[in-house]
C-alpha cells in the first residue's frame, strides 16, 4: 500500500504552478525609481511637472487661431484669459461628422481630458516605479528618496 494515493498525487500535481523568476532590481534602478517617484509625487512643487500636454494644447490652439479657425475674441473673458474648454466643445459640434474619425475631436482637448492624460502618465510611471521598489534594497529607496526630497524648493528656503 503506497504512503502517497493515486489520488492525493493528481491532487497535488493540480496545485502546482510554474515558477516565475523575478530577477532583483539593481542598486542604480531601484535608487531611479525611487528617486523619480519622489520627484513625480512627493515634492511640494511636483504639480508643475509633467504638464507638456497643455504646451502643446496651446500651440494647438495658436495654429487654429492662426488658420482662422477659431475667433480667439469669442472664447477669452474679460480677464484675458482663453476658454479652451468651450473652444474644443464648440470646435467637436461644428466638425462632427467631417475629416477622419478621430480627426477633429483632437483638435484641442478640455481641460478634464488633459487632467485625466496626465493622472495616467502619472499612474504608468507609479505602477513601474512600486514594481522596481518591491524587487529593490531598502537602502537604495531610502537614498533615492532621501536625494529627491532634498532638492524640493521647500528645504533650500529652510
């Protein structure tokens, strides 16, 4: 009589999984993705980063602007200051239906379309940078962030 049935055997061999090799992260690595998740969410200053997509949402705009497109009087208040929101909502309804699919609507984005690009930017560059940090030395976090920290404006004026 076997120790081991037929059955706790297939049993067994059901359970298994294959092993997956996950290689360690680097001293440097781990101090980069460290360092630049301090930079992208832990500064005091790290809302003025990662926002190319307005620069080019202006530019965008000024082309438009330029080709007569947009009547740049009917979207500024009285403060000066340009309604890029009712821009793209107006320009998205007169274009409808014309150009490629896609085509116009991108024209210019609202100003919740570039917040929501941007929070994903953010969130791509989180997820690899925790996946880094989870394979990393704590050491290597610690100076990483340690290093991102001490160039935030807040401790120069300290």
């Amino acid at each position: 009589m076997p120790f081991v049935s037929e059955v706790d055997r297939r049993s067994f061999k059901d359970r298994l999984t294959p092993a997956e090799f996950e290689s360690e992260a680097t001293f440097g690595e781990t101090f980069d993705a460290a360092f630049r998740l301090g930079v992208d969410e832990e500064q005091s200053i790290s809302a003025l980063y990662n926002n190319e997509m307005y620069a080019r949402r202006q530019q965008q705009t000024r082309e438009l602007i330029d080709q007569g497109l947009i009547d740049r009087d009917q979207y500024t208040d009285r403060r000066g200051r340009f309604d890029y929101d009712r821009a793209a909502t107006d320009l998205r309804s007169r274009f409808e239906g014309l150009g490629r699919p896609g085509e116009v609507p991108d024209m210019i984005k609202t100003d919740a379309e570039l917040r929501t690009e941007r929070n994903e930017i953010l969130r791509v560059r989180r997820e690899e940078a925790q996946d880094v940090l989870s394979r990393g030395s704590g050491i290597a976090q610690f100076a990483g962030t340690a290093s991102a920290l001490i160039l935030d404006p807040v401790n120069f004026a300290a």
